[in-house]
C-alpha cells in the first residue's frame, strides 16, 4: 500500500519513529502498526492532513510513555520488589543499619518540617487568613517594623479615612481577675474594639461575640470568653450566656463562648469591649497602647493597604506635629507579624537537616556500592544472561525504593515522637504556633516525596554503577583483568566521601558559630542576680483599690508580711520586671525645671519602672550612687526617682546625677502630677531586654508615690518553688480576690530568654554531630576497602623492604587527602553560607577565624583516627601471606 | 472493581456508540490524542475492550494499511452502566447542592 507521503506526514514518522524505541519490544510492532495505519488513513483523505495531523501524532509520546511505564510498573511491582527484598533479607545487617539511617534523616528532616508548617505554613484558623493583617505605628527610623503600637485618637482616624480595609479593630492585651467562682485566677484575654470578631470571621459558639454596638461609652458591661475557660471553670454548661461574673471587681455579663481553638491573641480565654472616651480621644494621641487588625478589601495589596495608610499618617503628621511628626505605619498579614522573626531560624534548620539528610543518601550510597562489589557475579551472570543494563539499574533502584520506603515508616515514627517534643518546647521557646506541630497528610506527604528523593539519591550513583560490573565482570574474564573498573569505583567513592565531608565541614562551622555567640550570649551580665529568686504578679482590682494610697499600702504590707516568711531574705515589687518584656517609653517633659522643646523631649525619653524600696535588694541590683527608696518616699513627700547608669550618663554626662531633677510625658502622680522627681540614687544598669540588647536608659520611680495597680513580686529565698505556696497563701490572706499569676523564678525566665539560641545550638550541634559521625565512618569504610584491595601490593612492597611506618603513612596520607579536600570545598561553601546564620549570631562574625580553624583541626583530626584502624591493618599485612593469598 | 476515570467512560462509551477506531474515537470524545491512546491500552490491558485489525482486503482496496479496531467486552459494558449510574447520581447530587 502507498501513501503519498507528504511533507506533513513525514513529520509524524518522525515522531513516530522517536517514540517507538521507548515502547516495550513485544509491543512495538503492533503499536507502530497502529499509528501507522491512522495517519495514512487520514493522510489519503487531504482535508485531514496537514497541522493537525503532526499534532496529533505528538499523542504517540504520551501513548508510548504510557505502556513502557504501565509495563514497568506491572514488573516493578512483581519482580524487582520481590527481587529486592529476597536480596536484602539475605543480608540483614546492611538492611538494618541502611534502613536506621534512612529512619534517622528522613524522620528528622519530617519533624523540622512540622513545626516550619505549623508556625510557616499552614493556614491560620480564620478565613481567608491572607487577609488579615496587623497594621503598626511606625517611625522614620524603622517605617516597616512590625508591632508597632498605635494610640486611641491615630486608631479612630485610620478607622475612619482609611479606603483598604473592610473593618479596623483595636485591641490590647490585658488580664481580669476572675473572683466568686472558687478560687481566684487572672484570665488572659484582650480588651477589644466590636470589629475585632467580625474582622478575625468567627462566630460565637453560643450567644454572640462582641460587635460594634459593644464600643459605646456607658454600654453594658460584657465578656466573651473562650472556650478553655468555659470547660475549665464553668463545666461547659452553655447556659453561662446571661449570666454575670466578676471581672476585676466588675459585674460582666457573659454574652458568648467562643468554639474550641480560638485564641485572638494568642492564649486569650476572655475579650472585653475597649471603649474610647472623648477624653481619651482628645488627649492620648501620644499614648501609643493599642494593636490595630483590619481585614484587606478584596483586591487590595499589602502594598497598596501601606500606601493608603501613611497617606493617612502623613496628613495627621501636618495636623499634629508635636505627637505625629515621623510617623509611618506599616501592614503585615498575621503570620509576618506573629512569626517574622523566626522564620530565618527555621529555614536554617530545616536547610542543615537537609544536609544531614544528604550525607545520609552519601553514606547509604558508599554502603550500597561496597556491598556492590559482592555482587560482581551476580551481575555478571545475570548480563550474560541477557538482563540489560536498564534492567539492573532499575533492580538496584527498586531495592534503594524499598529501603528509603521502610526508612520513611520507620522515620514518621520518629517524627510523630519528635513532633511531640518540639510541640512541647512552645512554652520556653516562646514561638507562637510552635505547639500546633504535628504530623498531618502534608507532612506525610512530604515524607513521602523526601523519601523517595533520598531513594533516588542514594540509589542512581550505585545503580549505575553496579550495572557496569555485570559487563565490567565479563571484560575482566576476557582480558585477565586490570582493576581499572575497581580504581574508578574507588574514585567514586572518594568523591563520595568528599562530598559528605565538605556538607558536614559546613555544618560544623554553623554550630560551632553558634555555640560562640550561646557563649558570648550567656557570658553577658545581666545586671541582675538571678538565684534563688521568686517572682509572680499581682494586679489590684481597680473597684476595691481606685486610691493610690490603698494601692500604696497593699503592696508594702504585702511585701513586708512576705519577707517575714521563714526563708525569704527579702521581697520588692516593680512594674516591669527585667525579661519580661515590659516596654514603657515616655519622653521627659522637664529638666530642671526647664520645659524641654518637641526636639529635645524626642531625644530624652526614658523606660519607666516603679519599684519599692527592697526590690533592688532582692535583685541585687548595686546603687552604685545616692541610696535606694526609703519608706518616707510616700504619698506627700517630695517625689524622688533612681536613675540606671544610662540614663545618668545620656542626661548628665560630665556631672553627677545625683540632686537633679525632671518630669516625664505621663500624669501619673496623684491629682494628676507629672511623673518623675529628684534624682536620689543611680543603680547599676539591668539589661532589661535579654543579652542581646544593651540597657536603655531607665528611670525607676517609688512605688509608693507612683502605685501602679499592676506589679510583679520579687522574693529572694534558699530553694525557689518550695518558697511558693507559702507565699501564695500570704497574698491569699491579704485579699482572696487578688490571685497570683505568671509564677516564674528569675532563673526560668534568664533561661527562657536564651531558650531559642539554645535550641537552634543544640539542633545544629546534634545535626553536626550526626554528619561528623557519618563522614567518619564513610572515610573508615574507603579506607578500610583500600586497605583489604591492597593487600598483595602492600605484602610485596613489605617484602621488598619498605617499613611499616611507610605503610601507615601511606595509609594516613590517604585519609588527610580526604580530609583536606572535603575541608577545602566544605569552608568554601561555609563561606558563602554564613549568610543563613548572620541574623541568629551575637558578638561573633559568620567569618569567625577561631571557629573554622577549630572545625578544620577538628576534621582533619577525626580523619586520622578514623584512618587508625586501616593503617594499623595494613601495617598488621603479613608479606608472606599476602602474596600467597593472592 | 475500580470505578472508571471520566475520559475512560467517555471512551469506552464512543466504543459503544460505533466509533471503532482510535482517530474516529479523538474525534467523536474531543480528547487529546495522548489521552485517548493510553485510555485505550488500558481499557484493553483490563479487559473492557478488545481489539483487532481489520479485513485486509479493505484497507486494500482504500489504498491505505489496515486499522486497529476496538470493540467493547461483556466486562466492558457492565462497567460502563455501573460508570454511567454513578455519575448521574453524582449529578443529581450537584444539583441538589446548588
């Protein structure tokens, strides 16, 4: 039969005749038929041919990919499985150690990365969660820094102009003493503006959230709670709804639960409505206390919600220059706001776990390949038997599979229970989300595919290679046989090795860098004595304590009770308790009597702290001029203030501070007097922010004459917690109503703010670890296999006279040449790589001589003993037998 | 038995129809050659088709190769009506949803 064979036609031969060699054999006659006869059938009838026709015969690709993967699936899943795990039954222990291994990376690499889903990737319980945002009060200075608090008056304006958001919410964290429903306890929750639910778009589970009705001044006074406190204090009864509590000393009507998992913000159990009086609006417009949320419009950018809002910012900046002038605002969506700054933390752990994982594939590869050369017969026969080489690549693929897929069980089980633990280390790491780790089917799926990589990296090098051996096998019979196919493996295995130093050079280098700046970190004084010290807070309801004097006289009879308790050497109060991440910043207002300009009032601003007289005392904190508070600093007597060094050098750099005075920006005194007072004594500075940030300047005013209703108990004793109940039941005497919460010793809380760095130390130490170990022993097994190859060559050198210290030389050279070489590429890519760690460092540079020098004698150390046992093998070599055994 | 893919009753049910060969099967379905061919081979690997070529005599005597033909199996048809019933409940159910 003929054909006229256009030029359209021969273009599908073409095709046809690239995708027949993939078909399977025994089918590509019928199938070359087929495809055959319909482009001719269509080629006879002219309208047919043409395009379309060449475009219809690319389908012969798909269909030819097609029946070769539907026939090796069939055989994959029959012959080579089997296959496969017959081989590996007959050798456990390469099985066991390969299938640990595997468990070990791939678990690993499985638990970094449920908890970066939990506080990265997965989405936030809210709809829609992209579009909620948080929207900062910012400065020239730093325009995008999240957090950023705004005051009442800026909120009520940005509510008003602003054109991209759906609704604005304001909100601030606050705590309520729960009180006449058994014991006493202070509730975590926030006071809300009524769009706060409407914007975060969940619904009440009974009764109603908060709404906008809630925000009018003289509304009735209600709550919200959440779903943990219900259950916990109120036996899930859903009649709650109606009826009142005590809050704080306040009838709040219960209007809603909210379900199960809502926490807005984090760990709340109870939402009060936030009502801004005229007053407030017309005087706080530098009072900046409030969390702004909106939800974005359909359609409108972060970028765009930015522009609009410092339009705003800008024209209140005109109108309000002393308050406003450099102000910015800034939009991020929750999950920047929430989790920004650890995420370059994350992907730096989840980045070394990877390693690990690599020099895990590189170590199971070197397994893989040395058991290879057991199986040179194997192959050979099977090759003579016919098997092509695809056939064993696919064979030795098929076992990899089989492996990473036990080791990818194996390591779920690992990381279900690891998972676990990182969920638990939430509360000291202080990363919000962390404790919502857990395995769900993305993780399983990224198990998954990580394993089947790792299937795919340790099993190609070796399969391929293990395939020449079949016909390797066969020219060694036809030629007598030179070894040129072993020296290549060896190379293969040298770069092998190679490559899993270098990746475990360069996670050496990143932990011991962070094991310097953990050093550098824990080696700063803090400024404060941290043993032995017992802390919780305690907030005075405003309906029982509104006059300071109450105030005044509660804390110092408490504390003087407190310090009367068998064991405690003394006991204070502040508010603001250093590491608890008290921020309160107000410019002064007068020095010396002499008003300050708008300039110099933004140059002096100050970190308030109240505190009694016996708090520096209990934190032994040095007064290093002047004295401390005096129980004659009081309510009437002439205000007195302590200053930290800081301060007293910021505002008298040449003179002491001591007899001056000043005011700050806040009327918190009584009748509404400015805070402040003459300077009676400079302590020692704390570093109130953790070691990392240098002490701000700080003024501490008495508590006495400024009596806060909020302080945090500070009690210095012999053992921390057995001091507590006996405290707990003191405060208990002094007023049932005022319960104790955010228990702590200093020493937790001096841990928990270096809880991170220890951690991110501690995983990259033990992932560092893990890979040294791995290279060790992979330098172990090249050298050994050496040795073992070398043996009739190192028998006849012997024999000819060559000493034993030579062969070990020999030996050793062999193990520092793959040291050094892995070394070299390994600080090369440290190097490059310092970047990831830059953020996370304190007081050491990414390019710290000291740690890469360390690293390198480290390695090259390890090298050369894992090259002792080689060497003193090959220097055991009797000449006699050597030559003989051959 | 493993309920058939969408393109797989579309297929079997242009088999069913009359259309016998694979181009007339493209051309009646609207899918992708590369979707039907495989559709095809594995219609026939389970058993709901079975092919042939056709008379040699006539391809001879248009000039051209003989062709593949596809007719439906007893398996064949069971499977499509059990298919078609389930997705018209389906889509009863959309329905009703909607």
């Amino acid at each position: 039969v003929t054909v006229p064979r256009t030029r359209w036609l021969r273009a599908c031969e073409w095709i046809l005749a690239g995708a027949a060699p993939v078909v399977p054999a025994d089918m590509r006659r019928d199938w070359m038929r087929e495809w055959h006869a319909e482009l001719a059938h269509r080629a006879t009838r002219q309208s047919h041919a043409g395009l379309p026709l060449v475009v219809r015969s690319c389908g012969a690709l798909a269909h030819a990919a097609w029946l070769r993967w539907d026939r090796w699936r069939l055989e994959m899943l029959l012959q080579d499985v089997r296959y496969a795990a017959r081989t590996l039954i007959r050798k456990p222990g390469f099985a066991v150690i390969t299938v640990l291994t595997l468990a070990l990376g791939i678990g690993a690499n499985t638990a970094i990365f449920s908890a970066v889903r939990a506080v990265l990737l997965r989405p936030l319980p809210f709809p829609q969660p992209d579009a909620l945002v948080f929207v900062s009060s910012t400065t020239v200075a730093a325009p995008t820094r999240a957090g950023g608090a705004a005051s009442p008056p800026d909120f009520v304006d940005w509510r008003q102009q602003n054109r991209s958001f759906t609704e604005l919410a304001a909100l601030y964290a606050s705590s309520y003493a729960l009180t006449g429903v058994g014991t006493a306890e202070q509730i975590p929750g926030a006071t809300a503006t009524g769009g706060l639910f409407n914007i975060l778009g969940v619904p009440a589970l009974y009764g109603r959230t908060l709404d906008l009705s809630d925000d009018a001044i003289g509304g009735a006074d209600v709550a919200v709670i959440g779903h943990g406190l219900w259950s916990r204090r109120f036996g899930s009864d859903p009649s709650i709804v109606g009826r009142t509590v005590m809050l704080d000393g306040v009838e709040r009507r219960i209007v809603g639960v909210m379900p199960r998992g809502f926490a807005f913000p984090l760990e709340s159990e109870l939402w009060v409505p936030l009502r801004l009086s005229e007053r407030e609006l017309a005087t706080q417009r530098g009072a900046h206390y409030l969390e702004v949320v909106g939800r974005l419009k359909d359609g409108v950018s972060l970028e765009q919600a930015a522009g609009d809002m410092n339009g705003i910012v800008r024209q209140l900046a005109a109108a309000y220059p002393r308050t406003n002038r450099d102000k910015r605002a800034a939009v991020h969506t929750f999950r920047d706001a929430l989790v920004g700054d650890v995420r370059p933390a994350l992907f730096m752990l989840l980045g070394a776990v990877g390693f690990v994982l690599l020099i895990v594939c590189v170590n199971v590869a070197n397994l893989v390949l040395t058991r290879a050369l057991g199986r040179t017969r194997e192959m050979a026969i099977r090759t003579a038997l016919g098997a092509g080489r695809f056939r064993l690549v696919r064979g030795v693929l098929v076992e990899s599979l089989l492996l990473a897929t036990i080791g990818g069980v194996a390591g779920l089980g690992v990381a279900i229970w690891a998972a676990r633990g990182i969920a638990a280390l939430q509360r000291g790491l202080d990363i919000p989300l962390l404790d919502q780790t857990r395995i769900d089917p993305v993780v399983i799926a990224f198990t998954a595919v990580v394993s089947i990589a790792a299937a795919l990296l340790c099993g190609t090098l070796p399969a391929w290679h293990t395939s020449a051996l079949g016909q390797l096998a066969q020219r060694i019979r036809a030629d007598g046989g030179t070894g040129t196919g072993d020296r290549k493996r060896h190379r293969l295995r040298a770069t092998l090795i190679v490559t899993e130093t270098a990746v475990a050079v360069v996670l050496l280098v990143g932990a011991g860098l962070l094991l310097r700046s953990f050093m550098r970190l824990t080696s700063v004084e803090l400024g404060i004595d941290t043993a032995g010290v017992q802390t919780f807070n305690i907030s005075l309801p405003e309906t029982r304590y509104s006059q300071p004097m109450q105030r005044a006289e509660f804390v110092s009879a408490l504390l003087d009770d407190l310090a009367r308790q068998p064991g405690v050497d003394s006991a204070g109060a502040i508010f603001g308790l250093p590491l608890s991440n008290t921020r309160y910043t107000i410019s002064m207002s007068t020095l010396d009597g002499r008003r300050l300009s708008d300039e110099e009032q933004d140059r002096r601003s100050l970190q308030v702290r109240v505190a009694t007289p016996d708090y520096f005392r209990t934190l032994r904190i040095p007064l290093v001029q002047g004295r401390p508070f005096t129980a004659s600093d009081r309510l009437g007597a002439p205000y007195v203030v302590i200053v930290n060094e800081t301060a007293a050098k910021m505002l008298w750099p040449s003179e002491s501070a001591l007899g001056h005075q000043f005011t700050l920006g806040t009327r918190m005194g009584q009748e509404g007097a400015n805070a402040g007072g003459v300077v009676v004594g400079v302590a020692r500075d704390v570093r109130d922010f953790g070691a990392r940030v240098p002490a701000r300047p700080t003024v501490y005013l008495a508590h006495a004459q400024f009596p806060v209703d909020s302080v945090a108990v500070t009690v210095r004793g012999g053992a921390g917690s057995s001091l507590l109940e006996p405290l707990r039941a003191v405060v208990q005497r002094h007023d049932a109503d005022v319960p104790i919460f955010r228990v702590r010793t200093m020493e937790q809380l001096a841990a928990d703010a270096v809880a991170q760095p220890r951690v991110y130390m501690l995983l990259l130490g033990l992932f560092a670890a893990t890979a040294v170990v791995l290279a060790a022993l992979g330098i172990y097994g090249v050298l050994a296999h050496a040795v073992s190859q070398r043996t009739r060559e190192i028998g006849i050198r012997l024999a000819l006279g060559a000493g034993r210290y030579s062969v070990v030389t020999m030996v050793v050279r062999q193990a520092a040449g793959l040291a050094i070489a892995g070394l070299t590429i390994g600080l090369g890519l440290a190097l490059a790589a310092g970047g990831a760690v830059q953020n996370l460092l304190f007081g050491v540079e990414p390019t710290d001589t000291t740690t890469y020098l360390s690293v390198a004698v480290g390695l090259l150390l390890i090298a050369l003993a894992a090259s002792y046992v080689p060497a003193r093998r090959a220097a055991g070599v009797d000449p006699v037998r050597a030559l003989r055994y051959d | 038995m493993r309920r058939l893919s969408i393109t797989a009753v579309s297929v079997l049910q242009a088999i069913a129809n009359g259309f016998e060969y694979g181009f007339d099967i493209i051309d009646t379905t609207g899918l992708p050659s590369g979707t039907v061919y495989p559709a095809l081979s594995r219609l026939e690997r389970d058993g709901y088709v079975r092919s042939a070529w056709e008379n040699d005599a006539r391809a001879h005597r248009e000039g051209r190769p003989a062709r593949r033909n596809y007719r439906v199996t007893a398996a064949g048809v069971r499977a499509l009506a059990d298919a078609r019933d389930y997705y018209q409940k389906l889509a009863g159910l959309t329905r009703v949803k909607a």
